[in-house]
C-alpha cells in the first residue's frame, strides 16, 4: 500500500481583500481581473544548457519558496480552505504485482464529480468557445502563483541568474500571465494545471513555446517524482483551454522502465528520438538536447503534426524534463466503431497520459481489488495503434522533424543492447557509418490516417 506524504503547509500568500474589489468582482482569471490582480510570481531562469535536476546550479532568493515546498505547501493550504471536490488523499493506492509494476488507484467519486467533456471527441482542433467551461472563469482562490520566466537582468544585484519569487506582483501591460492552478478533481497528491498565457484563450493545441514552458517546470521541480502531462482533444482532454497537468508519485512509472529502441538521432544537437518495447502503448521517447529548447523544438513538431492530421495523442514529461513519451493514440475511435469490448467500457476508465504511462485510476471497487497485470495490459493495450499504423505514423513524424538520421540493424558485431553506448563513444565518421541520412520530407497526405 502506497501513503500520502505530508507537507508543512506554507501560508498562502494570495489573501482575501474584500475592501479592494476591482475587475468583475469575482477575482476570476479573465481579463478583467487578472491585469489588476497580485498575485504570487515565480519567476524562473531558463538554462543555458540541458541540465535539469542539477541543483548546484539553481539558486532562488529565499530558499523557503523553491519550487516544490512553494507548491506543495500551497497545495496543501487549498486542501484546508475546502476547494477541492474530495479528499484524493483518502484513495486508496497500491501498486499490481507483476513485471512491470503498473499502479492502481481507487478513485470510486471522481467520474461523478469531474467535470464533463463539452466538445467533440473526433475532432483534435477545435476552436476555444468562451461560452463553455475555461479557465478564465476560475477564481484566484485556486491558483498556487504564476509561473513565468524572469526577464530581470540586474546584474549588479546578481539577479541574472536567480530565480526569483514574489509574495505579490501585478501582471504588467505587456505580459502574458501563465499560472499554476490546483486541479479541483486531483488523481494524485500535488495535482496542479499549468495554464500557459492564459489571457489568451488558446484552444488546446500544443505548440513550441507552451512545450518549453511546461519542460522549464519539470526542470524547476528538479524531482524525478513530478511529472507534467498533456492530453490532446480526442484522447480524453475534457477542457479546450490549453492546459498541462502535473503531480506527484513517489514511484517510478511502468512506462519509465520499459526497454526501448534507438531509431534516429539528430547530430546537430543530439536529440534522440527511441520506440518504446514491450509496452501495450506504442510510443516514441524523446531524450537529449543541448538545452530544454532543442528537445522542444523536436517534439512539438511532432506534436504539431499529429494535431492538425486529426490524431489523437498523449505526451509525458518525465525525469525533470529530461525525457518526453509521445503517445499516438485511438481509443474513441475504437470506441465509436464498437471495437472495445463492454467489459472495459464498464470500467468506464479513460486512458489518458496517466493511465497510459502505468497509474490506472479506477473507479469500481471491484476492478481495484481483482487488478491484475493481464488486466491494465489488457485495457492499455485497446489504446494503442495497430503496428501497421503506427509505423506509418512513425515515418510521417521522423519526416516532419528534418534532419535525423535513422538507425540501420546493428552490424559490425553490435548488438541492439550495447548500441547507444557504441553510438555515445563513435566518432562522426563512425556515425555515418551506423547511420544512414533521412532528410528529405515525404508526401503527407490530406485527411486523417486514424480518423475517418
């Protein structure tokens, strides 16, 4: 059995004025309020290069509000105050005997709770509809503090390289607010939503610069127990505002274990890109970099291309932003052709990043007690695209990023296992040698290769 660790909870520094209303008078996140508000700013220092989770090289004004006390004791105070719809705390966790150590939560209320999906599940874009549910209709209550890079460059205070936080700081004419909010139906301890430019009202679609965002705070948490996540409209987003959802598990995710295959690497700056093995969801990982951009530039291209073809997909930030798994997915599209059994569909489970990375959240009590490891396989397994198809996504995709060059079979006497090691050590003629060159883009054909 898994247990909840506490906290000290930090006081909340977003205080209650009721004799300073301004804006709508609702202290929402919308443009009315937002611009006047004060609210608590962390305001970090991007790297230089890609070495997330080095804390040697980080420093923050008052060492109290690094990020993961500042977040969870914020966290916490939310809890206390009555905001969220549950107790996640009082769920009961455990992780399935088996090979790969998929986790089981027990989360009997939240498919009553949570908020319904609003918008069609065929379609991976879709305009942002102010008239439905978004995030700029959530009061300031629910927000932990912005998140936002720190663009100060005092040096004579030595401010350039620090970063920074801010009890209260108003959002300037010419920002672009992000938040960090809870999420009010949490699966995990730590539950929060990274709203990036919320002003904006962006649909959710993923592009570059938002990528970056929620890889610098992966990067802050420097906890290989936080992970950031995304769903795509389609694959069980439930909210178009565009949003990333993060939380904390003490033990490794199955997906973060599985074995995986080199397929192409880019030499100009070292992003590689593997094919995840003997896993239920097809899925490629994403690692390397010579900064968080270089790996955000690659897989938000990726990301880019799925969407505006109509495929469905999720996105795991593991290992302080250190490593990304992209996961093509085509669950409601099996589920509107009536190719998934009724026996999961009353489980009434949707696989989503969490689910598909390895932390089933079920909410029978009876499929929790008989969970088994034939059984989340089982259920994941539903999800992923056939070999065939995901093949020809996979060659759209190494298209679609440019100046790869693949991995041929092992020859020369390596074998598969010890071929990254002889890749990492191999001189640049050697590399030509292991590699063949894959840069010309392929014909992408119109319409959707999942949905039809």
């Amino acid at each position: 059995m898994l247990t909840i660790k506490r906290v000290p909870t930090v006081v909340s520094n977003y205080q209650e004025d009721s004799q300073d209303v301004a804006g709508c008078g609702r202290k929402c996140l919308g443009k009315c309020c937002l611009p006047v508000s004060k609210l608590p700013l962390y305001a970090f220092k991007p790297r230089e290069d890609n070495t997330a989770g080095n804390k040697n090289e980080r420093t923050i004004s008052d060492p109290e509000f690094s990020f993961n006390p500042l977040l969870l004791g914020q966290w916490e105070d939310r809890m206390n105050r009555g905001l969220f719809r549950y107790d996640v705390t009082a769920c009961e966790t455990k992780v399935i005997p088996g090979q790969h150590g998929f986790i089981a939560q027990l989360n009997e209320g939240r498919h009553l709770k949570k908020r319904p999906t609003e918008f069609r599940v065929d379609k991976v874009l879709q305009p942002f509809d102010g008239n439905k549910f978004n995030f700029t209709k959530v009061g300031q209550e629910e927000v932990l503090f912005r998140f936002e890079e720190n663009c100060d460059e005092d040096e004579d205070e030595g401010n350039d390289s620090r970063t920074r936080f801010f009890p209260k700081s108003s959002v300037l004419p010419s920002a672009k607010p992000s938040v960090v909010a809870i999420n009010v139906s949490p699966i995990e301890y730590g539950h929060v939503l990274l709203i990036p430019r919320v002003l904006d009202c962006l649909p959710q679609r993923m592009d570059g610069e938002s990528l970056l965002l929620a890889l610098h705070m992966a990067a802050e948490a420097a906890n290989p127990f936080f992970r950031v996540g995304y769903n795509s409209l389609g694959a069980f987003a439930t909210i178009n505002h565009l949003h990333f959802q993060a939380y904390y598990l003490n033990v490794p995710f199955p997906v973060e274990k599985a074995p995986a295959r080199l397929v192409a690497e880019k030499i100009k700056n070292g992003v590689k890109i593997y094919e995840l093995c003997d896993y239920p969801v097809r899925g490629l990982v994403f690692e390397g970099g010579k900064n968080l951009s270089d790996l955000s530039d690659e897989v938000s291209t990726c990301c880019i291309w799925l969407q505006n073809n109509n495929i469905p997909y999720n996105l795991l930030i593991s290992d302080s932003g250190k490593r990304i798994f992209l996961f093509p997915q085509c669950y409601a599209e099996k589920q509107a052709l009536g190719e998934v059994s009724q026996e999961l569909l009353d489980t009434q489970v949707n696989p989503a990043v969490w689910e598909i990375s390895g932390h089933m959240v079920l909410k029978r009590k009876k499929d929790y007690e008989d969970a088994s490891e034939d059984y989340a396989w089982k259920l994941l397994a539903v999800v992923s695209l056939s070999e065939e198809r995901f093949e020809e996504v996979k060659a759209y995709l190494l298209e679609a990023v440019d100046g790869f060059i693949l991995a041929q079979e092992p020859k020369k006497g390596h074998t598969a296992e010890n071929l990254d090691d002889v890749i990492a050590t191999a001189t640049p003629a050697e590399k030509e040698d292991l590699f063949q060159v894959h840069g010309t883009h392929a014909h992408v054909h119109e319409g959707c290769l999942v949905l039809q």
